[in-house]
C-alpha cells in the first residue's frame, strides 16, 4: 500500500503528470523534456528524480546522456499508463506537449535521413570500422542455422550485404528500409550480384508490410541502436516469424563511445544482454543463443553481440 501511495502523491502535480504522459510515448533525456516542458532543467530533474523514487519511471545512464522512461517493474508502467489514459484528449496543455515532443522526434528523424543519405554510398566502410565484417558474417551464418529458409526478412537491409550473405539459404529474400537512398544502393548491389530472388520495399520497422507468421528467419543487423523504440522493432519482428523461425539480432554491447551519437546519430549506446533478453521474452520469444564478438585491438573497436531468438 505504501508504494501505491507514493506513486499516487508523485502523481499528483501538474508537471509530473505531464512528464508520465511524455514517458508513456517514448525514452526522453532531461534536455529534450526541459524543451518540451518550458521549465528550467533543476526544476524537471527533481519533478524526475521524484517519479523514479515512486517507482514510476526509471533513469538509463548512457555516457554524457541520461534518458528516462516508465519502468516495467512493480506495475508502475500499468499505473502510468493508466493515469495518461484518464487525461482529457482536448486539455491544451498537453496538446502543446505532444506537438513539441513531434517536432523533437521529426528533427531525430531529419537528421538521421540526412546522414544515412551522406554515407549511403559508402556505409559498409563505415561498418567496417567496428568490426571486420567476415568475423561478424561468419557467426551470423553458423547461429542462423543452415536453412533453407522460405521466406528471409532483413529488417533495416542498408546496403543489400546480409541478403547477399544469406542468400544461398533462402528461396525468397525481402529486405526493408525507410531510407530511399539507401535502398537504392541495395537494388543496385543486388543487381550486380543476379540474386533475382531478393528485393528490398520500403517499409518502417515499426510497421512491417507481412502478414502475421510469414517468415522463416528474420534478421537485424546493426540497426536497434537508431530507433527510438527498439522493444517496438523486437515485437514487429517476432509477429512475423513463423513457428519455429528464427530472429537473429546484431548490435553493439553497451560501450562509451559518445562519437557515435554526436557525430552518427546512434540513439543507444548498445544494449546489455538483461535488456535483450527481456525485450525477447516480452515478444513471446525464447532466446536460444547468444555471442559476443571482441575485437582483437580494443582501442577504437567495439564489443558485437548477437543474440538468436525462437518463436515457438
């Protein structure tokens, strides 16, 4: 009863409730709050430091950024959610905040386009500066298993390279992307390799155009640290697996490198296995295997992780 009603009295100011309905949308950082709420940072970091005491949202250090969102744990997130839900669609105020936290969202966006169509042409160079792709190709190709797979789905394909890997593995492959250039690159690379059987659509993460249980084996190679909501991307991805497919996730482990935010708009600085797991096991899937590739000179390099997950 105690937690109960220290969550009801954190949700009893006007900022705070504000600040629960801006969690329930999405990770946010103290900055991007502080433009949306109008009110200077002290002030939204005590409003922020008192939802976390009640168990309501939950603060994610990640290097110079601190990101917040409404934790999944005691039922606080339910309790949130529920409070968001009771507020009027009209109230003015919150009108004004949703717009301010779309446009933040738009200029994420803008700016990421923007650079993926600047490195476009030149985008595995750019992968290869973290790990020589032929270790990370390798170990994607033993823990997928050795197919065949009816229906192949590479979600965020860039450059067409991971349809090309698989694609002696695959009766059909269908690569997905929201950036036009890049897209563009993959057609053509896939024309100079003959692979008929693959084609790229575009098509958002969150939004995958596949029916339900369509695919044999989904894959995400170097793409959850973009998104702002890479549990929604985990979900979208087990809804179309079929029964017994596979999912095979490729991303960074948890590392410091702020350059890659500044400088290459990474949303997320890796991801830990506890988050991995729980974001699998929330889709209704089961994490069957899991690696973690070091590079053999650290300085400069990061951590690979790859994670391979079931439906069942």
């Amino acid at each position: 009863m105690d937690a109960l009603v220290a969550q009801l009295k954190a949700l009893a100011e006007p900022t705070r409730l504000r600040i629960v309905a801006l969690l329930s949308r999405g990770e946010l950082t103290v900055s991007e709050l502080v433009q949306i709420l109008g009110q200077s940072q002290p002030r939204v970091s005590r409003h922020l430091k008192l939802l976390t005491d009640a168990g309501l949202a939950e603060r994610l250090p990640e290097g110079a950024y601190v990101f917040y969102r409404l934790t999944d744990a005691g039922g606080g997130r339910r309790f949130a959610q529920i409070a968001h839900d009771l507020l009027p669609e009209e109230d003015p105020v919150m009108t004004r905040d949703f717009s301010r936290l779309e446009s933040i969202k738009q200029a994420r966006a803008q700016a990421a386009q923007a650079y993926f169509e600047s490195v476009a042409e030149d985008w595995d160079r750019i992968r290869s500066f973290h790990l020589a792709d032929h270790e990370v190709e390798a170990a994607m190709r033993r823990l997928a298993g050795e197919g065949p797979f009816g229906l192949m789905i590479d979600v965020g394909v860039g450059t067409g390279r991971i349809l090309e890997l698989f694609s002696d593995r695959v009766d059909r492959g269908i690569g997905v992307d929201i950036n036009h250039s890049m897209l563009n690159v993959a057609r053509l690379n896939l024309e100079k390799a003959g692979l008929r059987h693959c084609s790229v659509r575009h098509a958002d993460v969150g939004a995958l155009p596949f029916e339900n249980g369509v695919a044999d084996l989904v894959t995400v190679h170097q793409v959850l640290h973009y998104l702002e909501d890479p549990a929604l991307a985990v979900d979208e991805c087990a809804r179309v697996l079929k029964p017994g497919g596979n999912l095979l996730i490729v991303d960074f482990a948890p590392h410091q490198l702020e350059t890659l935010r500044e400088d290459h708009y990474h949303r997320r600085l890796g991801f830990s296995d506890e988050e991995m797991a729980g974001w699998i096991g929330q889709a209704g899937l089961e994490l069957v295997e899991k690696a973690a590739l070091h590079p053999e000179e650290p300085s400069g390099q990061l951590t690979m992780k790859i994670w391979v997950a079931r439906q069942s």
